[in-house]
C-alpha cells in the first residue's frame, strides 16, 4: 500500500491491479459520521494510478474557491509535491 495523502492511497488488489482508495465520509444510521475507504478506481501499473490520483486531485480544485492564477498554482505545486514523496518512499 502506497499512502499518498491523508486521503488517497493505492493499494495493491491482487498481482496484476492496483486499486486506488479515497477516505470518504458516510453517514452512519446513528447520525454518526464514520470515515471509509472506497474504491476510486482500477489500475494495471503504478503510473496508471499515479495519473488517476493526480485526476483525483485536481478534480477535487476546481471544486474549492480560488481566486487568484498564483494560488492555482500554488496547490497544483503542493500536489506534484506529494505525489513525489510518495513515489521517492517506493
């Protein structure tokens, strides 16, 4: 299992796939709010699922409210950041 963030890491399924898994909320029948895994995706190399986490990220930015190019940039620099620490602990 490679952890990339708090909140996604990739996981090895079997010999041939890779899953990627997103720490998601659900609500509990309590009311309660636990946090899961869920599958976000299957992948047959790491590179393929490097991609999907960096999809993932990215799609995750236009959902926060920036508001300037250089903040963008910022967070996409912070991305490409973990995702390199992630792949140096390999």
């Amino acid at each position: 299992m490679i952890q990339i963030t708090d909140k996604i890491r990739i996981k090895k399924l079997d010999k041939i796939n890779l899953q990627l898994e997103i720490l998601e909320p659900v609500n509990k029948k309590d009311g309660t709010v636990a946090y899961e895994w869920k599958w976000n995706g299957y992948y047959g190399d790491l590179k393929s699922a490097i991609g999907g986490v960096l999809k993932h990220c990215l799609m995750e930015l236009a959902t926060e409210d920036i508001t300037t190019l250089s903040e963008l940039i910022e967070r996409i620099d912070n991305i490409d950041k973990e995702l390199k620490k992630a792949v140096e602990k390999l």
